[in-house]
C-alpha cells in the first residue's frame, strides 16, 4: 500500500464542498476500447483525475500556502499524449515495476524470457504493460472520502510472465487529503509481481521552474547501487559522506552534479532507498518533500521496504504536455522540471 499526502503547511481546513466522483469520456484507445476519466473531488476541494488507460493519474489540483490551486503533477491533456509518447506518467507499473537484466529470470527450476524494451532490458512490465491497457473501474464512496476500484487480468505468457495474473488497484481521496493507492494481485502461477505508480511531482504547480529546490528528506541509511544499465548490483551502499544522503532536509539540486559513480550511471537520482525499518503491513513514513516558495509537502507512506526516488533524469524537453510541462526548464541540459517518489515494492536486493 501507499499513502499520498500532499497539503500546503497548515493543516485541513473545514469542509467547504460536498466530496464527488464523476465520470467523463477521455479518448479511445488504440485497440478502440474508449477511455474514460474520473475525477475525485474531497470536502476541501482538492481534487485528482485517474484515467481507465494505464490507471494513470492525470492530475492532482492542490492548494499553495495562500489557497491557490494548481495541478502538480506532470501528464499530458489528452490520451493521445500518453498513447505516443509517455514516460510512464502517472501509470500503474506492473506486472513489474523496474528493471530486469537481460529479460530473463529463473524461477521453480524453469528459466522464463521476457520482452527487452529498455536497452539489454526488461523495464516496467515490458512493450505493452498495465500503462498501456485500460482498466475496468467502479467508482464509490463513503464518509471518509472518494476513490475509484480498477481491475485488470493480465493472461498466461503475457509479455513472457507466467500465470494468469488478476490485479486490482484501489485510488482513494480521502477528506484528510490523502491520496491511497491499494495494490492486490492473484495468481494461478508462481510468478513476479511488483506493481507501483509512476507519478512525476512538481509542488510548485508552475512548470517554469524546474524541481531542483524542492527539499526532500528520505528515511534511508542506505540505497541499492546499479551497474551502468541500471541493473541492482545485488550490494547495499551505505549513504553516509555520499550525495545520497537525504536523512536531513536537503534540496534536489545541492548535489545533484556531484561526480560520484553512482550519479554518474543515474544521470541524477534513480536509485532505490532502503528505508530504516523492516516491511510490514501497516503503514510507515518514508519521505516528505517541500516546494519552499509555494509551501506544499508530500509525504510518503508505505508498507514496502523501499521507495525508488527519481529526478526525472530521461525527460529531455521533447515532450509537449500539461501547459505546466510546456513550460518547464531545468538547470540540466533540457530536462522537463519533474521529480518522482515512487514506490518500490522490492523485496531482495538483488539482481
């Protein structure tokens, strides 16, 4: 499970509208299966879009420390924009969020071989992953807030997985401005899964300044270091006298151009943080990230071991979205303002 909340630096205020969910056509998909989007409105007004396409979260609308809504994550207005070019924004990531090496893994004795879409690698999910198929969705709601059930059931051989994998994903908005995002998966077959949401976050709701300010503290005495594909070495690496080090309040930007191996292969941050305590099931506290000049914080709850923290390394400027990305600059060569704490439902360390 994991929990969003995104605020500005005060806490609720009163309920000032009634919570809603409403349904709206958003497109067709390429297999002409048509789209639809629903938008999650709480008492105070906050409100998130979720797309039937990928399970995407289209938009988040927020208030700044003076009241002023804007939408602070990245996406595009319309489906074609995720359709042709897509990132993963905001996506559902499955049937396995992050990279395998070489597309092939072993498992009960048989070695099983996956698509190859990211270099020598499998990545999230491969050519056509749960980003790229529409979900069937039943909206609800109830005293605490509003969400959205979506469901998919992902075939035996799909993308080279075994079994028959049904998962389903619940979006909750609770009236506590929290964003929940429950994950369950069956299967009929022993098999990976490792699902997660791949939004990219901007707190300041204005594309024209990028993320280098936001101030992020991450719960982590350690990461997982990559080789130069960004395959997990199968190592720890302490984060002490390193630029990984976000135990304390620390800007993304202050070293994020620091020479070392690791920001090297990341191109910025990419890496798994090992967060200081064990899994479980309830909730704990991995992260919080604040946008100075606008006075929002995330923070960032999970039940896994782990949050993958990216800096939006691979947006390069070529991508015409929200009018916010539009806008965006990066004091690095052409990167889209943008940043993503997603979360890493890994469970070994390995490669």
């Amino acid at each position: 499970m994991l929990a969003l909340a995104c605020t500005k630096e005060r806490p609720p205020a009163a309920a000032t509208t009634a919570a809603s969910v409403t349904r709206a056509p958003f497109g067709t998909a390429p297999d002409g299966t048509p789209v639809d989007a629903y938008t999650l409105v709480n008492t105070h007004g906050i409100r998130t879009r979720i797309l039937t396409y990928g399970g995407i979260v289209q938009s988040i609308e927020t208030p700044d420390r003076a009241g002023k809504l804007d939408d602070v994550v990245l996406g595009f207005d319309d489906l074609q924009g995720y359709v042709k070019s897509s990132p993963y924004f905001g996506a559902i990531v499955g049937r396995y969020g992050n990279r395998i090496a070489r597309g092939r893994f072993t498992l009960d004795g048989k070695t099983y071989t996956l698509a190859i879409n990211n270099g020598p690698n499998h990545l999230h999910g491969g050519i056509k992953g749960f980003d790229k198929v529409v979900w069937t969705a039943q909206p609800f709601s109830s005293d605490s807030g509003v969400g959205v059930v979506l469901t998919h059931t992902s075939p035996d051989g799909d993308e080279g997985y075994p079994g028959t994998l049904r998962a389903k994903v619940t979006y909750t908005l609770t009236n506590r401005d929290e964003l929940a995002i429950d994950y369950e998966a069956t299967t009929d077959k022993a098999t990976p899964v490792n699902l997660t949401n791949h939004t990219y976050w901007n707190l300041a709701g204005d594309g024209s300044r990028d993320v280098l300010g936001h101030v992020v503290t991450l719960e982590s005495s350690a990461i997982v270091p990559v080789d130069s594909t960004l395959i997990p070495t199968g190592a720890l690496m302490p984060v002490d006298g390193t630029p990984f080090d976000f135990r304390k309040p620390t800007a993304v930007g202050a070293r994020i151009e620091d020479p070392h191996v690791q920001i090297r292969y990341g191109r910025g941050y990419d890496h798994t943080f090992v967060l200081d305590r064990a899994a479980g099931t309830a909730l704990s506290h991995a992260a919080h990230i604040t946008e100075p000049t606008t006075g929002r914080t995330l923070d960032i709850y999970t039940t896994e071991p782990g949050v993958q923290f990216y800096s939006g390394n691979f947006l390069d400027g070529s991508f015409a979205g929200k009018p916010p990305t539009r806008r965006a600059t990066s004091t690095r060569p052409r990167r889209i303002a943008g940043s993503a704490c997603r979360n890493s439902s890994t469970k070994a360390w390995r490669r």
